[in-house]
C-alpha cells in the first residue's frame, strides 16, 4: 500500500488514540500529534519496516497540514464539490464509529470461534487429491474423449487439446493437489470415490463437462485452532456487522428513487 493512501486512510482513526498523543511537529501552530503517526504505521506492517518510515510519515503529515491550511486559507472548504465530499467523509467515519463500537461491544465468543473451526475442519474432509481434468462444453465432447483415454491416448496431449480450462490445459490439465471443501459438490464427490489413475466422467458442474484423473492421495492436516483464530474471528465479527447492519435497515424507513 503506498505511503499516501495509508495517510489518508489512518489519520482520522489516529484521533481516537490517545496512547501516543504527543506532538512530533507543529505547521503554523497547530500541533501533529504522534497518535496520528503511529495509527499509520500500525494499518501497514510493511510499511513500519521501511527505513526511515517514521521520518516519510511526518513528512507526508505535514504536507497534509500544509495543504489543509491553505485550502482553509483561501475558502476551498466552501465549494460545492468539497462540501459533498466532506459530508460523504463524515458519513463513512460516522458509519464506521457505529460499527466500531458494535464489535467491540458485542465481541465473538469463543465457543462461537471453535465452532467455526470445527465445522472448517469437518468441510477440509480427511484427504487431499492430486488431480487433473479436462473440461468441455458438452457430454458428448467428453464421452469422446473419456473414449480416446481409453483407447491409450495421453491425458496431458487430450487436455491441451480439447480442454476449455486454458490454465490447467496449459499444463496437461493437471489442477495440483485438491481439498474437496475447495470445488463445487460434484467436482468434490467425483474425486472422492474415483478409483487412483482411472479417468472418469463425464461430470457435470456449473462449468461444462468433465473428465477427471485422481493421481494420488495423501492424508490432510488440517492448520491448527491457533493457526486460524484470528481469520475466524474477524469472519465472524463481520458477520455480525452484517447483521447489525441489516437489523437497522429493517427499522428504517428507506425511498430508493428509482
């Protein structure tokens, strides 16, 4: 992320922080505060890293404060365009406070948490699959095909061939090793039963035809609860801003002029 879009996205925030409050530099008075530096450098660990990146964010502060006093100097503030994005501005961190707080006061249990990683883990299975397909638009393109394997074509030849899915074709139709969880229902239950080094088809998805090849098996770790906690956890807290969301939509009175 570039310095100047984590600027823009941090320097609001930085004022709800008051751990680091402490001015780092002053434009004509008015004071930066070091809050407002840290909160751009914790959004972007990359950032942080960089040399010299306190410097590069101060520097592009005070640019901003610059920039700020002149606009206010010579009554930018006072157009019309600037007026919408500055109510726009201000509605998007209203909107953001509310669902702030609404997370912060509603946090995600953890029973919620390992539940979500239990139901994760049983949707992973016990296997993965390495596997290639050739995919078509129609079964009696794949019944031909699953025709020629049999008859001792190469698979890899056919699917560079015929297959529609130009970036597994490129490669012998070969997909890598495959989580059932990870493809469509059919797609999943087909490589599940498929007898090892067999082709099989057709099967149909959302996505044409396919001839599938299981190559090998291995079994499948799933990454530990630790590993996964905090993804899960910011799911989950999404989700329920979604609901927050929706929940005061359905108590307002809402006119979408079509």
């Amino acid at each position: 992320m570039k310095l100047r879009a984590v600027i823009l996205a941090a320097t609001v925030s930085a004022f709800a922080i008051p751990a680091f409050a402490a001015p780092v530099a002053t434009v004509n008075g008015t004071p930066i505060d070091n809050s407002e530096v840290q909160a751009i450098m914790s959004m972007s660990p990359a950032l942080a890293k960089e040399p010299n990146a306190h410097e590069q964010v101060v520097q592009n502060l005070v640019n901003m404060e610059v920039l700020s006093q002149y606009a206010t100097s010579h009554n930018l503030g006072q157009s019309p365009d600037v007026k919408e994005r500055l109510a726009m501005a201000k509605r998007q961190i209203l909107a953001d406070a509310a669902v702030d707080q609404y997370v912060q006061e509603h946090p995600v249990p953890e029973s919620d948490i390992q539940a979500a990683y239990n139901k994760f883990v049983a949707a992973m299975g016990k296997k993965e699959y390495e596997v290639r397909h050739i995919l078509v638009k129609t079964k009696p393109e794949a019944e031909k095909i699953l025709a020629e394997l049999k008859a001792g074509k190469k698979f890899s030849t056919l699917a560079e061939k015929d297959s529609i899915d130009k970036a597994s074709a490129a490669h012998g139709g070969e997909l890598g090793w495959i989580v059932p969880g990870m493809v469509v229902p059919p797609f999943a239950q087909a490589i599940e039963t498929a007898p090892i080094g067999k082709p099989i088809g057709p099967v149909q998805t959302q996505f044409g035809y396919h001839i599938i090849e299981v190559q090998k098996t291995k079994a499948l770790t799933p990454p530990p609860l630790s590993a996964m906690k905090d993804r899960i956890k910011a799911q989950l807290s999404q989700q329920e801003a979604a609901k927050f969301v929706s929940n005061l939509r359905s108590k307002a009175k809402i006119d979408i002029t079509k």
